[in-house]
C-alpha cells in the first residue's frame, strides 16, 4: 500500500500526488510508436525509402535538375505519404488492439493523451524533416556538385517543413474519424484518386481544384519562392476541408466514445 | 472506498443498470457477482469514467475518477485482460505504464516477479499468452502504481486452480493492508473462495447484498421423504410451500421441526430433515442465471 493512498475513512489522499505532465504522456506516445513491430517498420521505411529515393532521383535525373530543392520536394513527395500512416496508426492502434482501455483509465483527460499524440507526431515528423533536409543537401552535394543551393530562402525550409506538418495531422485527424486503420488509410490514399478523377470528367472541378483539393492546393508548397496570397488562401482553406474539419469531428467523437 | 449511488445507464431501449448503489469498504474483498450480461463492466466502467452514466453518481474515495491526478498511483484497474496490444510484449506493456505513471522501471520487474510472469514469458509478445497469463498481466498492470483501491473484471477467468488459490491470498493480503478490492465473477464459487462482501446483479439491478455469511446464512428446511409426493401434499395442506431440491428432496422455508410435525401427523417417513444451510445464495444466483432456461421450458410444456 503506498504511504500517499492510506485510507483514511476511506477518501483517497491525494495531496501528495501530481498530475501526469504532459512529458510524460508524449515519451510514452513517441515509445507506442516505436514498440510495435507495425510502428517500427514505417519509421525503418520512412528513413530507408527517404534516402533510397534521393539516391535514385542523383542518379537518374539530368544535371540541370539536380538542385536541393529538387532533392527535398522529392524526399517530400516520399514521405508525404509515409508520414500520415504513422499519425493515423498511433490514433487506430488504440482502438483495434483496444489499449484505450488502459491509456484512457491512466489518463482520463482524453483531451491530454490526444493532446500528446500530436506533439509526439509532430516531433516525429519534424525528425523526418531533418532527414529529408540533410539527404537533400547531402544529395545536392554528392550529385550536383554543390552548385543547386542557388535561390534559396528560408520560406522555402519553412513550407516544406508545412507540408510535413499538414501530412502527420491529416493523418492523426483521419485516424481520430474512423478510428479503424484500414478504413483511414485506404480513405486517405484512395480520395485524392477520386477526386482527380471527377475533375478530369467535370471540367467545372478543375477551376475549383485549388480550392477543394489538398494536393492541388500545396503543390506550390514543393516549388521555390514565396506564395501569393491566393495560394496561401489556397493552402488554408484546402486544410481547414480536410485536416480541420476530420480532426474536429474525430476529436469530439473521441472524447465523447465509449469504451468496451 | 468504491461508491455507486442511483447509477443508470441505458442503451436505446436496453437498461445496462437501473438504479445501482452500493458500497466497497477498504479492508474488504467485494464480490461483484451476476451472470454474464447483468451489468457488471457496465457499473466497472462507470466507476472508473470510460462510461458516462445517464443517472446517479460514482465515486472513489470521495472523488469523482476525473478528478484524481495520476489515478494509476491510486486506482488499479483491471477491465479487460485481452485489450492489450497483441504486438507488444508484457514487459513492455507494463513498461509503458509505468512511464505514464512516473514509476521507476525497476518496479515492472518487481510486478513481473509477482504475478510469476518471469524470464522469458516477460520478453513473449501478447499474442503468444495464454488467458491465464494475460490476466497475471493485467492484474500486475492494475498493481504497478500501488494503488489502494483495486478494480478487477473477471480476474480468475481463464486461471488454474492454483492461479485462483495464488489470487485468493495476493488479494486477501491486500485488503488486510487495508486495501478495497472490488472484484467481478459470474461463477459463485469463485467469488465464495475470494470476497468477503457480496453484491449480486441481475438484469442491471443490485438483488441482494451484505456480508458473505450474512448472505449464505437462510431459513430453510431440506428434507427427503419416503414418498416425496405425498410429503409435499402434505405440507401444502397446512399451507407451507415445498420445491424440489434435487436427489429428490424438498426445500421449505419453514423450521424443520415444522416440517416435522407435518410429516408425523401424516404418518410419513423420512430419511433426511435439516436446515437448509448455504442454499439461498446459490438458489438466487441460479434463479438469475436460469430465467432463459425455465422460460423455454414453459413454453414446451404448454405447447405438450
């Protein structure tokens, strides 16, 4: 029996006991992502896939395309993909192994765990960033001699580092939606699909394409220079559709389900 | 402390629990006993608030559970021994709550050694555990913080005899130390050889509660006659009831020396006359669990 829980007439002391700080709850979320052989082996990817690509668009692209930016648009393209699995897993894995259970009676502020799952991608996806960052100089150096760092600005770090960001929520925001992995997943790879194809047959959808679809909208994320302000206007509004709005509906969803 | 006053909660037209209170005493191992589907997890997670209650209030201590800090240092809770991440292995899975819980991680090996999960067993993944070895899991993961109050869904499902035997002392040392323990079955023997309170629920309500002996200690007579038929004619004609009790007894709820009497004026033989002792929980509990059972029964009989 711990000395800060004797019963006293039966009421819990808690006087002596703080609450779980948020450091904790994301150590214990960044470790859930790297526990599993599942979580392990889409960090092995991200990395392995990251600097395989690099290498692969060195050796194969021409010359004059073998600038930094080039490097870290395709590394980004790569783990555009990757990385929303990882936000979708750390949220569905919780309820298709059912440990909410335990997460949820440890922390019953649900607000809080989610709250840690976020950092705790985030973090990760600003690790994958790094990685992105230094293959592509790396890359920039080894295959185009140093010469593709020509036109670069800091806004250029930070809309790459966006689009990292916008991937792990829209992943963490898919996975909160469905709460079920192959649902989130297949739903998050199969709707850009869908929508390219009703705009290649609506030809009124194309017009409206920057404003409804993600992809279209961020694709001047990938490129140099600064965004106009319609573009940003773009980047914001495709977000709130499809990163907002998921997250707000599976986040109430969340904290209002019951668990079994 | 574990209190529950006026809880309800219904599903659409299904009521899960109707109107529960009751009362888990530190010092004390309560028995939470009902057949399956009678709203035992139900009430466990409402106490522990991954359940809103639609009525009434539960407590811990005094506290609402959202309100404790840290409610692993002082609640363990067991629920369910398979909602655990096949893909972890049980150390792990300990681990992590000791992180959250701000152990040190020597106190995982210490939980692991208690509840004989050792060695190799500890570094298996949970998919490869048997239920018995999931549920020593759980209950070193309810264990882990320390905590004063114990919550345990159906801990001795899926354990040995032996494993119920090492639960029975683990959780009688504990409320010894001044612990509540508050522990669900839907086997009466079970929760015999364990608790010492017991709160029986049927159909989401609490149909009887007290202290074991309290609750096995009834007024009764068994007794067997010659000619059970006539014995049971006999009774009914100075108005005492009489049911079949198996090995073709019958069971009263009048003294035996009534019984007596009746079976003497009618010059009846007997070959057993005695209180009826221990039979009333189990006639309860088979009463709850056997509605279905007597119900299909009916129906066939009338249909002969």
């Amino acid at each position: 029996m711990s000395t800060a829980t004797v019963a006293n007439g039966g009421a819990l002391d808690v006087s002596r006991t703080s609450k779980v700080p948020m450091s904790r709850l994301i150590t214990v979320e960044l470790r859930k992502m790297v526990d599993t052989r599942a979580g392990l082996w889409v960090l092995i990817t991200i990395g392995v896939v990251t600097l395989l690509g690099v290498a692969i668009f060195g050796l194969a692209a021409s010359d004059g395309e073998k600038t930094f930016n080039n490097f870290m648009g395709f590394t980004g393209g790569i783990q555009g993909l990757l990385l929303p699995v990882l936000g979708i897993l750390l949220v569905t894995q919780e309820w298709g192994q059912r440990t909410a259970m335990v997460t949820f009676t440890l922390e019953p502020h649900r607000g809080k765990v989610i709250a840690a799952k976020i950092y705790a991608s985030l973090l990760i996806g600003f690790a994958a960033f790094l990685v992105a960052v230094g293959g592509a100089a790396l890359a920039a150096v080894v295959f185009g001699g140093g010469s593709g760092f020509d036109d670069l600005i800091a806004v250029d770090f930070l809309k790459f580092g966006l689009l990292q960001a916008s991937g792990v929520l829209q992943g963490l925001a898919y996975g909160l939606l469905f709460l079920n992995s192959a649902v989130a997943i297949v739903t998050y790879l199969v709707l850009p699909l869908v929508f390219s194809i009703i705009s290649s047959v609506v030809p009124a959808m194309q017009d409206a394409a920057p404003w409804v679809d993600l992809g279209t909208a961020q694709t001047p994320l990938f490129n140099l220079g600064a965004l106009s302000g319609e573009e940003w206007a773009h980047v914001l509004v495709t977000a709130l559709i499809w990163i907002v709005v998921p997250f707000v509906v599976g986040l109430w969803r969340v904290l209002r389900a019951e668990l079994k | 402390m574990i209190k529950l006053e006026g809880v309800t909660k219904t599903y659409g037209d299904f009521t899960a629990v109707s109107d529960v209170s009751f009362v888990a005493q530190p010092g004390r191992v309560t028995g939470f006993l009902g057949p399956n589907g009678a709203g035992k997890s139900t009430s466990m997670r409402i106490m522990v608030g991954l359940t809103p209650p639609d009525r009434g209030t539960s407590t811990i201590g005094g506290l609402k559970y959202h309100d404790i800090p840290n409610p692993g240092r002082h609640v363990g809770v067991l629920l369910d021994a398979s909602a655990q991440h096949a893909g972890r292995t049980g150390r792990e899975v300990l681990t992590l709550s000791a992180l959250t819980m701000g152990l040190p991680v020597s106190r995982v090996e210490e939980m692991l050694t208690l509840v004989g999960l050792t060695g190799p067993e500890a570094k298996r993944r949970v998919r490869n555990y048997s239920l018995g070895m999931r549920q020593r899991l759980g209950i070193a993961n309810a264990l882990l913080g320390d905590p004063s109050v114990l919550i345990l869904d159906e801990p001795a499902n899926g354990l040995d005899p032996a494993g119920i035997h090492w639960m029975r002392s683990l959780l009688r040392g504990y409320a010894e130390r001044g612990g509540t323990v508050l522990l669900s079955s839907h086997l009466l023997h079970e929760v015999e050889m364990i608790a010492d309170e017991l709160v029986l629920i049927g159909h989401g309500r609490i149909v009887a509660q007290g202290t074991k002996a309290e609750l096995l200690q009834t007024a009764g007579t068994f007794v067997k006659a010659e000619y059970p038929d006539k014995l049971a004619a006999a009774l009914a004609e100075v108005g005492l009831k009489a049911l079949p009790s198996g090995d073709g007894g019958l069971r009263t709820e009048s003294e035996p020396i009534e019984v007596g009497r009746v079976a003497a004026a009618a010059g009846l033989v007997l070959s057993e006359l005695r209180p009826a002792e221990g039979a009333g929980l189990e006639e309860l509990f088979l009463e709850l669990t056997g509605d279905t059972a007597r119900e299909s029964v009916t129906v066939e009989g009338v249909q002969a």
